[in-house]
C-alpha cells in the first residue's frame, strides 16, 4: 500500500492545498469590501492504518477547513458620509432584507442578519440601508424621556415630516447690574439722578411709575434716558410666530441693603405703549436677589411670583403677536433667575453685564440632515436649529461568533452553535467612519506562495509514484 498511499495522501494534498487557494483568492477579491471577515485555512492530518505504535504507523492523509476571523478588526477609515458608522470593539450590526414592495411600500422579511459593513445610507422611503442591501434595525426612542422603547429592534426609518413649533415656556436669565446704572441722565453730582425718572425721585419730568410706558412723547425718551440695556431673546407662540423680547431695567429705590429694580419688556408698540413693567427685583447688601414682587405691574401680563426665582407671564403681546394663553398656567412664559443667575454688583460702568437669555421654544422646522452621534443614537437635525434623536442602534454579540453562518453581503446568521444575539452590549460606534476589510493583500501573498509551493510538491509525489509503479509493473514483463 506503500505507493497507492503515497498517491492517495498527495491527492489530499492538492485538494487541501487547492481549498486554501479558493480562500486566499476570496479573500484578495474582498480586500476592499466595507466590513469583510477573511477566512484563513487551518490543515488537519487523519492517520493511516498502521501498526499499534507510532513505529509502525506512517504519515496520512490531510484535509483543509476554514477558520473564520470575525473576532479580527479591519482597519477604521473616516468618511464624509454622516449616516456610515464603523464598530471600535466587538459587536454587529442588526439587519434584514426586504421581502416585497407592496402598495409603493417596503416589507421586510422575518430573518435577522448581523453585519459589520456599515455603510447606511437613507433611502427614499427614509430606510438606512447599506450597499449589500441590508435594512438596519434600531430601537425607537421617547421623544419624552429619551430611553429606547420595546426589547425588540424594529427597522429604522426616518419621518420627513417637519417638526412642530413649541411655544416658548420658560427664559432663563442671567445678568448682573451695576450698583449705580449710567443712565443718560445720571449725573454723579446730583443725588438721586441713577433712579428712574418719575417726579417722585427728585428729577423734574413726567410720571413714570405707571406699568405701561407711552410709545411717544417725552414718557418713553425720559423712560430710556432713565433705564438701561438687559439683553434680548426671540421667544415663541404656539405656531411658531416670532416674539421678540427686549429686557431694560431701571433703578427705583437705592436704599442701602434694600435696593430695588424695576423689569421692564418692549412692546413692539402694542396697544399705544413701550414698555411693560414685568415686576419688581429687591437685591441684599450681597447683591444677590432678596425679594420679587409684582406691585405696579401690568395686568396685561397677569404677572406671579415663585418666591426669589422667577416671574410668570399669563400671556405677553409684542408687536401685534400673542405668546402665551391667558389663564392657562401651562401656556404661561416663566422668566427665571434660577441658580443666582440674576445679581447686583459695583461696576465702573455702569451697565448690566454677564448677559445671557435663552429660552425654549422654536419655529416649525424641516429635516435638513440625519446624522449619527457618539452614543450610536439616530440624530435628526431641523431647519429651526433643533436636533432629536430618533433611534438607539444596538450591537449584537454572540457566545460563539466564530460559528455564525457567512452569508452573501460581508453578513453573517445566528446558529445553534453561536447562540442567540446579545444586544445589551458590544463595542462602540463610531460615526462617519467605515471599518475596512480584515484580508490584508501582502499577507495573502505569501499565502499564495507557500500554497502554490505545497501544490507544486503534492503533485510532484503524484508524478513521482507513477513512475515508481511503472517501474514496478516493467519489473514483471
């Protein structure tokens, strides 16, 4: 059996060697395909029959299978493309195919896929699919609390609808004013002079005590000459009409320890007057705010206080534009000094500084991009400067990744032997980036070589044991 052997194992030989051929060409065909696992060839022998001890027994046969390297990173590049993401650490992408196209919509079969080729891109239905035609699945998130909703992925798709407008509910302000405001008719030399204008104080001029300041005539130039700059913000009503907001404030009573600042808002001329008086603001020695109150403010503005941190607005009209619902505490605009941000201190100047107003409503909005953050969370950005996001994308891991199944598109199944997909973990993704093939050409060259040597051997034993047969068979004629 010496030589039939001797064929019989160089035949095994060309065969093993010709299966890591096919792997090694497949994988210099993938090298440059997003998210390929190479396959790497591993050689068993099986024992000939022989002798009880190794003395007797002889070198046998081989066999070639595949050894997955799903468990070996490609390289990350960065990309342009907002909606591709790679994977840093282990984990897959949670996939499936489209199963038909019914009624101009997609639906999408019962099989779950994994994948790392994380090239997404949305389609005109709104789907992130990637190049190999998989359709990502994420979990939907609260638009109210932000957690993801449900324990299964669904398929992610992205609503074009424009974003509603929100009113605005609550502007937070900070500031800090000057002990004495240089108002244009503050004269150091006169007692009294940095305080509003309103008869009352010792200035001459017109009653300014009322809650509403006259748009013309000497009520609102005294008021201005008497009042200095608090900043300005754009709030919101409930369709998203603009409502502009500009803060003055002026000094109505300098009494050491106790001294008082009235609040004041534009009107936008509404109504036949300037200004609303929105309440009054009491600062301590400290200058940090003592007391608010709402004595001498307008009606109009249905103004309540919440003890030294904020004034409410029932309802505010600027310029012919209503924000706000009268009666309704839920609709109502909360101006808020929260956290000390509204304080009194000596400044050379004179003028309110440290001012910063923001507030939370918006306009309607369309969706100009989507976008994937550091947390891997689908993010949806709007024409009105806001963002929302929509989806939490999941990693799936497995037990035993090295026996998922390879399917076509660089995707892989679950199997009995892997386990079920654990999507409670993973990696982390990573956005406009692409985790390149793990198959490095160089290393598949010389692979190439060695297998073409082995080849060129194994058939040379062939070769060779023929010959000796034939020697063999002229030995008897």
């Amino acid at each position: 059996m010496g030589i039939y052997g001797a064929i019989n194992s160089a035949v095994s030989g060309l065969s093993a060697q010709a299966t890591a051929l096919e792997n090694i060409s497949g994988n210099v065909a993938n090298s440059q395909t997003v998210g390929f696992k190479r396959l790497d060839t591993t050689f068993s022998d099986l024992v000939s029959g022989g002798g009880s001890t190794q003395a007797d027994q002889v070198s046998g046969t081989t066999y070639a299978t595949s050894r997955a390297t799903n468990t070996i990173g490609g390289d990350i590049s960065s990309n342009d493309v907002d909606t591709y993401m790679a994977i840093n650490g282990e984990g897959y992408f949670v996939v499936t195919q489209a199963a038909d196209f019914v009624d101009g919509s997609t639906t999408f079969a019962d099989d779950t896929f994994y994948t790392r080729a994380g090239d997404f891109e949305v389609n005109k239905e709104g789907y992130f699919v990637n190049q190999s035609g998989y359709y990502l699945k994420g979990f939907p998130l609260d638009p109210a609390t932000g957690n993801p909703v449900g324990d299964n992925p669904s398929v992610i798709q992205i609503n074009s609808q424009p974003l509603a407008a929100s009113s605005t509910t609550t502007v937070n302000y900070q500031a800090s004013l000057p002990r004495v405001p240089a108002t244009t008719n503050y004269d150091p030399n006169t007692a009294n002079s940095e305080l509003l204008n309103d008869g009352a104080n010792g200035a001459p001029g017109p009653n300014l005590g009322a809650t509403e300041i006259g748009d013309t005539g000497t009520l609102e130039a005294d008021f201005l000459a008497s009042s200095i700059s608090g900043g300005s913000v754009t709030a919101y009503n409930s369709n998203g009409s603009e409502v502009p907001l500009n803060v003055r404030w002026a000094k109505v009573d300098n009494t050491a320890g106790a001294e008082v600042w009235s609040m004041y808002v534009d009107t936008g001329g509404e109504a036949g007057t300037s200004y609303y008086k929105v309440g009054d603001v009491t600062f301590d020695g400290t200058g940090q705010v003592s007391a608010l109150a709402n004595t001498g403010a307008t009606a109009a503005l249905g103004v309540t206080t919440s003890g030294t941190t904020s004034f409410t607005l029932d309802e505010i009209t600027v310029g012919g534009v209503t924000a706000g619902t009268a009666g309704n505490a839920a609709d109502s605009i909360t101006i808020s000094f929260a956290n000390g941000s509204l304080t009194q201190f000596a400044d050379p100047d004179g003028i309110a500084t440290s001012v910063n107003l923001s507030q939370n409503g918006y306009a309607a909005g369309e969706l100009t991009n989507i976008a994937i953050d550091e947390s891997g969370r689908v993010i949806a950005s709007y024409s009105n400067n806001q963002t929302r996001a929509l989806y939490e994308i999941p990693l799936a891991t497995f037990q035993a990744e090295q026996s998922l199944r390879r399917v076509d598109g660089a995707a892989f199944a679950a199997t009995s032997d892997s386990g079920d997909a654990d999507l409670s973990g993973g990696g982390a993704v990573i956005s406009n980036a692409l985790e390149l093939s793990n198959a490095d050409i160089a290393d598949e060259f010389s692979k190439l070589i060695i297998t073409q040597q082995a080849y060129s051997a194994n058939s040379r034993i062939v070769t060779s044991a023929d010959e000796m047969l034939d020697s063999a068979l002229n030995m008897v004629r």
